[in-house]
C-alpha cells in the first residue's frame, strides 16, 4: 500500500497533467513541507517548477531549480540546471520570448532517490527524458517567438502568434465512422423565425423613433412642413422591406461586398491550389443533392476570414480571406468549408443574410461620419458628427444583438454537421484554434480592430473578442488551461447569453467528445470534471441590478393586487395613478438601482500595493476556471494602448493593451467633461491599475492611467455606478408618484 507521501504526490502529479494547477500548487507544496520521504519530496519539486512555469511564477521556479542544482545527485543536477537555463530565458526576455516550460515525466516511485545514492537506471531515463523535453516542444504546445521590434525599454508587447510554430498534436481522422443520425433543425429553424421577428420588431421601434424626431424637428423649423407620409405606419412598410430582403439578399449582398469590402470571385481551380479536400467535399456535397454549384468568393485580408449567405443553395456564396488560405492547412480549410455547407444545408444563412444586409449600411454610415469628422477642424463640429456616428455604432450593435442567440446556437449545428460529412473533429479544432490566433495576429500587427472585422463578425465562426484574449494569450498558456473557464464554469451560460458568438471551450469540448466516440485522440485533453457545483454568492451578488429588476417587478405586482383590493372595497382610491400598469417600470428601476449600489464595493475593491497582482500573475488569474467578472482581481499591468483613433472609439469600442502576455480589452467610461481620455494615448506606452474581470471575455476596467511622461487619468467607475443608481431611483420614483 502507498505511504501518504506517495498518494499525495500521486494526486499532486495527477492535478497537473490535469492542467489543474492550483490544486496541484496546494498538494505538491504541503508535501515538500511535510519533509516526509527524500524521493516524493524531489519529485514533488520537480512537480513544483513545471507548475510555477505554467502559472508564471517564473522567478519561484527559478529558486526552486537552484534549490534542486546543489544536490549531489548527479542527474538531478543536471536536470536542474538544465532546467534552469530555460527558466531564465524566459525571465531575462519574457517580453520578446516565451519559452517552453519544463515538461515534467514523475521518477519511479518504487525507487529512492536520495542525496547520497546513485539514481537508478529507470529513473536515469526518465531525467534524460524531461530533459530532452526540456529543449523540445512538448505534445501540447510549442510557445511561438515574440516579435519585439517595436518594443518599448520598459514595456513589450504581443505582436505574432504564429500557428506554424505551435508543436499541435496533429492527432488523427477518422477512417470510417458512423453519423449520430439527422439533426433536429425544427428548434434551429424556430430560432431563425424568432431571430427574424426579433429583427423586424426592433427595427419598427427605431424606425418608429426616427420618424417621429425628423416630424418634431421638421415642426418647428420656420417655412417647412412636416412629412405626411411619417405619420404613418410603418408597419407594411417594414414588411414590404423584409420581403425584398429575404427574396434579393444574395444579389444586394454582392454588390455592398464588391464596393465596400472588394470582393472578387474565386475558381474552384484557385481553391484547389490550397485546398484539394475542400475542393472534393463541396463538390461531391453539390452533386449528391444535384444542386446548382454554389459561388465562391475572396477578400485579400491577411486576417482568417470566412462566412456565408444567400437563401438556397443554389444562390449561396462562400467568402474566405487570404489570411485564412494562408494560414490553415488543406484539411483544416476543408473543415472551415464544411460549417459553411452546413449554414447552407440547415438555411440559418437566410436570416443571417438578412441581419447582414440590415446591419451593414448601418455600421458603414457609423464609419463614413467619423471618419468624416476627423476631417473637421472645428472641435464642436467634430464632436456633434462624433456622437451622431457612435449613435449608429450603438444601433448597428443593437440590431446584431437581436441575431446573438441564432450566430450562437447555428455555430453547434454546424460543427456537428461539419465534422459529421468530414470525419475530421481533430482538425475543426485546429482550424478555430489557428483562425483566433491569426484574427489575435491582425489585430495586433494593425493595432486596431479592422472596420471588415468587425461588421462581418456576427456571421464569423468565432468572434473577434474572443480571438483577443485567447489569441494572444496562446504562447504564455496552454489552450487546455485558457479554455478550460468556457468548459467548467458553473455560471458560464449567463455571461455568454448576449454574445454573438458560443463559448469557444464549449465548443471545443464537443469536438473532442466527437473524437473520443469515434475512438480516436483529441487535439487537446478537456478536462470537465473539474467543474464547481457549490453556488456562489459572489455571482448572485455580481447580478444584483437584474435581480433587482425582477424583485422590483414581483413587488409591484403585489402593490398592484394591494391597491386593486383597496380601491374594490373602497378603502383608498390610488386607481387613476396606477391603472396603466406603468407604474411596474417605476418599481423595477428602484429595483435595479438597489441591485446597483450592493454590488458596488464587490465590484471596484480598493487597490493597494498589497493586494495587487502584476504581468507575472495573469495568465494564473485568467486561468480559473471558477473566476467571475465581480470576483475581479486588482491588476497593475504595462503596454501599448492600441485601437482605432479619432471619432470611432468615442465609446472604447476598440481599445485595447498590448503587453509582454497578450492584447487585453480595454473597458471605461469617462467624465464626459474630461479634456484626456484613454483614447487619447493611442499608440503610447501606459500603465494600467484596474480590475480584471474574466467572464465569457476577458477585459480589464480601467481605474487608473499612467504615461511614462508623468500624466494620468483616474476613471471614476463607482461614481458611476452611484449616478446611475441615484438616477434610476429618482426616475422610478417620480413614475410612482405620477403614474
């Protein structure tokens, strides 16, 4: 029977190749402190530095290798040392290049490794291993190269993560498999008609509001009358509209494509030079259903783009980037072309084709004006075309919000689809995995979001915001650690319920499920056991203000059957004030505003040079997975504040840092009459202060801004939280006084 020593040791070496590292932090360093048995204690420091290099406590590695370098045993010298001429690479250029950490193999417990005896053949091999490993790329990844021509003397920042220098485990396809059956697409096709009345119904209330603000203003303009035709409904109008969208999308989509993102069309010859598998399953796929071969199109953008629209097959159009040719491999394009036969197999792309084309012109007005008011010299000028161009943005992100669930949900039928007429779950993953990376890569060699990125991100596989962290964060941690919050996090759904795209790990989960049912190995190990099951008040506390809002609701319905009660048996008369029912929005703003100020103080703690973390801490705070966006960690953090310039970013849309670890979103909101904004450090070397927050993205909110010149700016986040829940409690105040 095992001693305790070795049965924890076995636990700890076993939360490691978990990737659960905290856990294996906690086991492995109360076993060194326990001093009980000289070989479980050696492993388990061994165990140790290969789990402090993970999280990037680099310099604690570093000691402990020293630690391990006197010993008198000749192997674990050597592997120490060995060991610790990895780690201080990584220390001395951690801003330009990531190294690979130690690649532990566990000794033989079955023999003692002692400071005065010879190691034994067994365990001689079993160094030499983890020493080779040490200078090879491990099975789950290689860390790629930093490019740090640009780098500051005090702050680096990401540039490239090359997927071609990622070791992936190439692991393989199946040969023969046998297809889980057809899909049930009725839910699909009643989220496309909810998708497609959500859409319709939105846009009459702005259109409604539009109206009616052109007639006021037209009213009280001297010589002008206001239109006639704007008092009338535009309920039929919309439906005429929708109707010519839904029948003429395709061919309107051609034309905004060709003009504004310049599009050209693509042979199947051309496709065939990078990818002779996509070439075979989209024809053989065609021909089967006898189906007019659908078009196929190309954008010369050096970021991994692909998406598709049209309403039938046959007047279907795929779209892919150069980048994407370039930087994923035949089988890999194969599987991107699949989830796109699969949009046009399931007809999810009809309506995505709609929210397209409703969308778009929108966000190219948004651009146009701010773009034109850069151009304007005069600052009130400037600002008043600014706000009207961010109202657009704010617009164009309303409408696409009513699409999220569909571009969500739509993404799990087609991988499943996908991988189904492919046999190639191994290499979908690679292809999302490598497609964020590059959309990370282009962000960060642009310094900004790029307008075609962002208006066609509803229709993408993955989403740029996702691509963001996870992209760049890829040379510092493994994926398995950086998905494993998408996969384990027991409040996960909430946080992703209005993205436009599904949690990457999630989907990356299934994927590897799929693999394993067709008995083959995963690209990447996803361990889902670790998930929490314990309820946290932190998160109830996190979503106060909504709880606040349904509390305010289930109490003005009781104040309702009140006062009905009093008013019926004639003991008060409050009818005439709250017969509309619109008092319940009174009571559900005093709701969100009480739901406001509890969560504050959770919400912004104090920062302080204790209880700060620093660049080194990072990749172990987002790697939790049982984090949470109120559970926010102070972080004083250093790079380049990148993002687009000018009237476009009024609202940091795009603002972004980039660091020695990875892009990092950027999140504030300024005094309005502040003459400096972080916008206004575009390109600048800062330090940060702020909250990390990690959720279904991962950003950081800005408390404070330092430049290396001595200027800064405090952003007052709990102020506005305190005017907001003032504001909202005035506002439902007086709605309850006066109905």
């Amino acid at each position: 029977m095992p001693s305790q020593s070795e049965s924890s040791l076995q636990a700890g070496l076993a939360a490691l190749k978990q990737g659960d590292y905290q856990k294996a932090k906690t086991i492995l360093e109360a076993l060194v402190n326990q001093g009980d048995g000289q070989s479980a204690i050696i492993q388990a420091k061994i165990g140790l530095i290969v789990t402090y290099s993970r999280i990037g406590e680099i310099e604690t590695a570093i000691a402990l290798s020293e630690a391990l370098s006197k010993s008198s045993n000749q192997k674990i010298k050597v592997w120490a040392n060995d060991s610790l001429t990895k780690l201080r690479k990584i220390k001395s250029k951690q801003d330009t290049l990531a190294g690979e950490v130690p690649e532990f193999i566990p000794l033989s417990n079955s023999e003692d490794i002692s400071e005065d005896t010879n190691i034994s053949q067994n365990q001689s091999g079993q160094l030499a291993a983890s020493q080779k490993l040490l200078q090879q790329s491990s099975q789950k990844r290689r860390y790629s190269e930093i490019n740090d021509k640009k780098n500051h003397a005090n702050s680096s920042k990401f540039t490239r993560a090359n997927s071609s220098l990622i070791e992936w485990r190439q692991a393989g396809r199946a040969k023969t498999w046998q297809r889980s059956g057809k899909a049930n697409l009725i839910p699909l096709w009643l989220l496309c008609l909810g998708t497609l009345t959500t859409l319709f119904w939105v846009a009459q209330i702005i259109l409604n509001i539009l109206m009616a603000n052109v007639n006021s203003i037209l009213v009280k303009l001297p010589f002008v009358d206001p239109l006639q035709v704007l008092y009338q409904d535009s309920f039929y109008f919309l439906v005429y509209l929708f109707t010519i969208l839904l029948v003429a999308s395709p061919w309107l989509l051609d034309l905004i494509f060709k003009k504004f993102y310049q599009t050209r069309p693509f042979s199947i010859q051309n496709l065939n030079n990078y990818s002779p598998e996509a070439v075979r399953l989209l024809q053989r796929y065609y021909k089967q259903r006898k189906w007019k071969f659908l078009k196929l199109y190309i954008i010369n953008n050096p970021a991994p783009i692909v998406f598709t629209y049209g309403n039938l097959p046959r007047n279907s159009r795929v779209v892919v980037s150069r980048g994407l040719l370039e930087q994923l491999k035949d089988d890999e394009i194969a599987t991107i072309y699949a989830l796109q036969l699969a949009h046009i197999s399931n007809r999810d792309n009809i309506v995505m084709s709609v929210l397209l084309i409703a969308t778009i012109p929108i966000y190219g007005i948004y651009k146009q004006l701010s773009q034109w008011a850069d151009h304007i010299s005069n600052k009130i000028g400037r600002s008043m075309l600014g706000i009207i161009a961010n109202i657009f943005y704010l617009t164009w992100r309303l409408l696409i919000t009513t699409g999220a669930l569909l571009s969500q949900i739509r993404l799990y039928y087609g991988d499943r689809f996908g991988t189904e007429v492919t046999g190639n779950p191994n290499g979908a993953i690679r292809a999302l995995l490598k497609v964020i990376m590059g959309i990370a890569s282009d962000i960060a060699k642009r310094e900004e979001t790029s307008w075609q990125l962002e208006s066609l991100n509803p229709s993408l596989p993955v989403g740029y915001k996702q691509s963001i962290a996870y992209g760049s964060g890829v040379p510092f941690l493994s994926w398995e650690s950086l998905l494993m919050w998408d996969c384990t996090n027991r409040y996960r759904w909430f946080f992703a319920a209005l993205g436009t795209h599904p949690m990457l790990g999630d989907r990356v989960k299934h994927l590897c499920t799929m693999a394993l049912n067709w008995h083959l190995q995963p690209e990447l190990d996803i361990n889902t056991q670790l998930v929490s099951k314990q309820y946290s008040k932190l998160f109830f506390i996190g979503v106060a203000p909504f709880l606040g809002i349904l509390f305010g609701l289930l109490i003005g319905i009781f104040l309702w059957l009140i006062w009905q009660i009093g008013f019926a048996f004639h003991l008060w008369n409050l009818k005439w004030i709250y017969d509309d029912w619109y008092f319940l929005l009174g009571c559900m703003l005093i709701g969100f505003s009480f739901g406001t100020l509890i969560r504050i103080n959770y919400l912004f703690p104090q920062i302080n040079p204790v209880t700060i973390q620093t660049n080194e801490n990072f990749s172990n705070l987002i790697a939790s997975p049982n984090a949470l966006p109120i559970d926010s960690s102070p972080l004083q953090i250093t790079g380049k504040v990148i993002g687009r310039q000018g009237t476009s970013n009024y609202l940091a849309q795009d603002l972004m840092l980039n660091t020695n670890i990875g892009l990092i979103k950027l999140h504030h909101i300024s005094w309005f009459v502040k003459a400096v904004n972080p916008q206004d450090f575009i390109g600048r070397q800062v330090t940060i202060y702020g909250w990390l927050r990690r959720g279904n993205h991962i950003y950081l909110d800005i408390n404070t801004l330092y430049t290396h010149t001595g200027q800064s700016i405090s952003i007052p986040h709990p102020m506005w939280s305190t005017i907001l829940s003032v504001m909202t409690t005035a506002f439902g105040a007086y709605i309850l006084l006066n109905g």
